[in-house]
C-alpha cells in the first residue's frame, strides 16, 4: 500500500527535533542569554513544541511564543501551553503570517527548526533574526547543504553568516532518523 504519512510530512516538512539535540539547543540558547530576566523567545513553525518544551524546562519563568500551522501539531502546542510552568502562547498560522501582522514584536531569543524546502531555512531564519532585539540571540538547525549548494542565495546566506559572526556547530549523521529524515543539519547561534 502506498504510505501517505511520509509525503505528509515531506509537504509539511514536520520533522521533529530529537529530544537530545533540542535539549542542547536550548542550553546553547540559555547560556547565550546569561542571567537576562523576563525573557520573550520565539520558536516559529514549532511543530509539537519541542524546543519550546526543552527550554521551558531550563527557564521557566520565560514567555514563549509558539507558531504553527498544522491542525494536529497545533493541538498539542495548546496542551504544552496549559501544561507547562512557563508562559507560552501558541499562535495558529504559518510564520510568514504571523511575521506580516508582528514584524514589529522583538524577542530576547529565537529557538527553532525550520522547514527545509525552497531555502524556507533560509527565509524562516532571516525573518526571525529581524525579530530579535539588539543582542538578541537565535538558534537553529539548518540543513547542511545550505552552507555548501552553489548558488546564489546560499553563498548570500552563507556571506551573511560569516559577517554577523555566527557559531556553526555539527550534529551527528543520523541524528533526525527517527524523525523519519537522514538529512545532514547544522546548529547555528547567531547573535544580533
């Protein structure tokens, strides 16, 4: 039978981050902030919340805020909101939707995952760089091919990179099969 859950998620680009790497995520974020208080972080296309969880985790007292599409992913991010100790609101809508309505709400950080497809990577990433305050900090797995395809966005992307002096750090081989993808990812921290 022809299985429709992986074109379904190929369309969505819903690929779950892997607890171990969304906990040291959010430790690279946590630890990039220092002992900033009352801080606002964003995590676009969140999925099943994820990263938002793992950071909530660390920083409790911090004010979320989760953006996702998907009906059924979006139910569980309203479960996590009620669930959890920190304040988290979850938003129902692509992230280029709610970034034309909020371009101008700044964040203290921004954790997240984005979809791959298109260089989605790459828009998600910039658009959400813009949110952030001066100082701000984001975090995000990119795909690896980003930092290597030949063409003209992504040496754009990848010179945009280099002059805001951004850390680049590697994730093991494999590390998102059992989020249904053996895609090679990145970790990338860059500070506004």
């Amino acid at each position: 039978p022809y299985d429709t859950t992986v074109n379904s998620q190929e369309d969505s680009q819903y690929f779950p981050t892997p607890s171990i790497i969304a906990r040291d995520m959010a430790q690279l974020l946590v630890e990039s902030l220092g002992a900033l208080k009352d801080i606002k972080i964003l995590e676009p296309s969140a999925g099943r919340g994820n990263l938002a969880y793992e950071f909530a985790a660390l920083r409790p007292e911090s004010n979320i805020v989760m953006i996702e599409p998907d009906d059924i992913n979006y139910s569980y991010l309203e479960k996590l909101a009620e669930e959890s100790d920190a304040s988290m609101d979850s938003f129902h809508s692509t992230f280029e939707e709610y970034y034309a309505e909020n371009s101008d709400t700044v964040f203290d950080g921004v954790i997240m995952n984005p979809p791959f497809s298109n260089s989605r990577d790459i828009n998600h990433i910039k658009m959400a760089f813009s949110m952030l305050k001066p100082g701000g900090v984001l975090v995000s797995i990119i795909s690896e091919n980003v930092l290597y395809y030949d063409n003209k966005e992504n040496k754009e992307f990848v010179n945009w990179l280099n002059e805001l002096k951004a850390e680049i750090f590697n994730v093991p081989y494999g590390a998102f099969k059992s989020s249904g993808t053996m895609i090679d990812t990145r970790i990338i921290k860059i500070i506004k």
